[in-house]
C-alpha cells in the first residue's frame, strides 16, 4: 500500500524509517518531511493542517494510510475530515478524532476524564478571566512549588513550575491577562506539584484493545544535571531501568486500561498512540498529561527498539485484530543525545551546514534528522533541534558513548549537544 506520514521532525524520520522497513508499505510519502525523510521516502511540500491539499494528493497517488505524526492536525480535526469526506473514507487514519485528541489539546478537558475515570493524577483547579480573582486568591494559599498550564496547545512551552507565590501570580496574570500563548492561554489549569521521576509509557490503541509499544525517559533541560531552561528534549533513553514488572504493572491496571476503558465508555473514537506522561512517585505512576501522538525524542528510541512491523501493528488498530498482536522489543538499551542549534531553546539562526552525515557510523548507530532541510550548498539546519543520534548498546552507559562517539564526526556552526544523557544509569 502507498502511505502517507504527516510531520517533519525527529519523530516523522524514525516513524518514516521504520515504516520503509515494513513489507506492506509500497511507496512512502513524507508531508512536508526534512532532509533525512527524503533518504527513505518521497518528501511533499503540503502542510500538516491544510487538509484540502492532503485530500487532492491522497486521491492522485492512491494513498491508503495516513499516519499523522504532530498533534496540530489531530486537535484541528484530520481524522474528521478524512472520516466525513466520501471521496476519502476508503483512507485509514492513524490518530484518534478531534475529540478524541482533546485529552492533550485541552488540559482541563484531560483532567475531567481523569477524575471521571478515577486515574491517579495531581490535584488541580482551572481559571480563566472571568474567575481572575478567584484565581490570584487561591494561588496565594496553595503549598510550593505551583504548575501553571496553559489549556490549550502551546508548542511544548505551557507548562511553567513557579517556586514562590509571586512568580506564580505574574505567570498566571501573564497567561490570561496578557494571553502569553493566545488563545491557548485563556484559560489555566493550576496542578499541586508531584515529586517524583518524569517517564513516558506509549501505547497504540482503538479504543478498546490496546499494547503497549514501548517507554522512555527523556532530558528536558538544556544544561548538563538537568540545569537551565526546558527544551523539546535534549535526548532519551529505553528501556528505564526503574520501570520494571511491579511498576509496570500498576502503570496498565491503573493508568492505562482506565484509560483504554474510559475511551469506550464514553463513546470516544479512538485509533491511534496515547503517549502517559508519567510522574513516578514513591513507586507509584501518576499522570500528569497525555499526548495524542509519539513523542520526540521518545519516537526516536521506542521504534528502532521495536522488533515487529510497525505497519502491522498500526493498521490492527482498524482492523479489529490489535489484540492478538505480540508487541515484541530488541533487550538491547536504546539511547539518543540532540544536536541543537547555538541559542536554542531561545533565538537561534537556521541554514547552517551540516558536516559529516556521510560518515560511516557504528552499526548500532542511527542519525534521524528533525529541524534540517536540503539546499543548494547541502543539507542545512532549519530548527532548534537539529539531530537526534540513537545508537544501541548492552546497557545505557554503552549506548550514549555510542552515539556520543558519533556525534564526534558532525558539525555544524554553533552545534551543541547534552553529554550526560542518561547520567543516573551511568555504569
């Protein structure tokens, strides 16, 4: 079958590369895909959100999948359009409908269904103009550290954790006042903060069955230990090493299948990823948000470390037959460490060349490409993270120097990476 893979990022490259491999896949379009999709595929110039033109072209190449990889066309209604369009109804959809993908669209809307479906998650309140003030009296009473969360889609930069009260009253004012993420801002979900250790547990679903495919732990901060300003993520490592059978346990019977459940219940149409951000308290999960979609760069360790045909395992989620799949993963560690523009996660300038991509790397080593473009002086970055380098190892520690030894051979101007990725596994 010919597939079609919305996004251009680190988690579109690995999704593309693992979808080349897989038996049912003809021919492989990327939209608008980067420079490294276009090593595995056919990259379109059409945007993730302009649906007219995706329609126009699934017809003219006979695509029979589209597997939506960010979370702005799913929140805007691809799966919809798709599903309610007579021309395309015969196309399968990977991601779940408009209201389906409102769990990571909407936090407030996520935070209802978790305490309607009784999953452990941190206590909160949400405010918005109208109930400003009510808002500014119950932060000055509320225990520190505060999270602050924009309800709506803020490109990853919504959350803010305010260690004093009169931080907490200028982000708040900040958000709705001054509508720091427009729209996405106008209302405030404020949580109780969780001590813990972040991980991330991915699942596919159809809104009854589910597997889960994989889990990950990645470095938000931009400085080594964990120190500065949160970024898209710095890099990841899989399997976690805490996650074992006991935790992993509690994760499915009270997180997942209540969710799973929850989504049935309620009549949610759902076929796609659910990415469990978790907060792992004292050896207990606690949600603290949901994605509609892989996350990056999670993707860029949890699929090259799955073993099936991943074409298989997201078409089952259409098919009815997802729950006699047998999710199967490679035991070997999967690590990847980001190379970022100088700047970033602040100003920073694009269309600066890329030296060493055609250096011969290890075996174990893969380089996906997220904000890179093809010019005419060769392959030049076109984001703040620029690569992601994932490499295998016997364990954590052998897998960073891995794709830390790898990382030696690429350059680019102001070029800067995290070398500590993994640090607490360090052996």
């Amino acid at each position: 079958m010919n597939i079609l893979i919305l996004g251009s990022g680190g988690r579109e490259h690995a999704l593309a590369w693992k979808i080349n491999q897989s038996k049912q896949c003809d021919q492989l379009f990327i939209a608008p895909g980067n420079a490294g999709t276009a090593t595995v595929g056919t990259n379109i110039d059409i945007s993730v959100t302009d649906f007219d033109a995706q329609k126009t072209f699934c017809l003219e190449h006979n695509i029979a999948f589209v597997i939506v990889g960010p979370e702005e066309p799913l929140v805007k209604g691809v799966y919809d359009y798709f599903k309610k369009d007579a021309a395309l109804q015969h196309i399968k959809v990977f991601g779940p409908s408009a209201y389906g993908a409102q769990l990571e669209g909407s936090k407030a809307f996520s935070k209802k269904f978790m305490e309607r479906q009784a999953i452990p998650t941190a206590a909160y309140a949400e405010f918005t103009n109208e109930n400003f003030e009510e808002g500014k009296a119950y932060l000055a009473k509320h225990s520190l550290p505060i999270v602050l969360k924009a309800d709506g889609l803020a490109a990853g930069k919504g959350v803010v954790i305010c260690q004093t009260h009169e931080e907490a009253l200028s982000v708040f004012e900040e958000m709705i006042i001054n509508r720091q993420f427009g729209e996405a801002s106008a209302k405030v979900v404020v949580e109780a903060f969780l001590q813990g250790i972040e991980v991330s547990v991915f699942a596919v679903t159809d809104g009854k069955e589910y597997k889960i495919i994989g889990h990950a732990k990645d470095y938000k901060r931009i400085g080594v230990g964990d120190t500065g300003p949160n970024t898209g993520g710095m890099g990841c490592v899989s399997p976690v090493p805490f996650m074992d059978k006991t935790f992993m346990d509690k994760v499915e019977q009270q997180v997942i299948i209540p969710t799973v459940k929850g989504l049935e219940k309620e009549n949610i149409e759902y076929k796609g990823f659910i990415f469990f951000g978790l907060m792992n308290v004292a050896g207990d999960p606690f949600v603290i948000e949901y994605n509609c979609r892989m996350g990056d760069p999670e993707t860029e360790v949890v699929i090259p470390r799955l073993q099936n045909d991943v074409v298989d395992v997201l078409l089952a989620c259409h098919t009815g037959e997802l729950a006699s799949i047998t999710i199967n993963a490679s035991p070997e560690s999967c690590c990847t460490v980001v190379a970022v523009s100088g700047g970033y996660p602040g100003d920073y300038e694009k269309g600066k060349v890329i030296t060493g991509l055609d250096h011969t790397f290890s075996d174990k080593t893969i380089v996906f490409h997220a904000g890179t473009k093809t010019a005419a002086n060769g392959v030049v970055t076109n984001g703040g993270r620029v690569l992601a380098v994932t490499s295998f190892g016997p364990n954590i520690t052998d897998a960073v120097a891995t794709s830390k030894e790898a990382l030696k051979s690429i350059d680019f101007e102001g070029m800067y990476f995290r070398n500590d990725i993994g640090f607490e596994f360090a052996q």
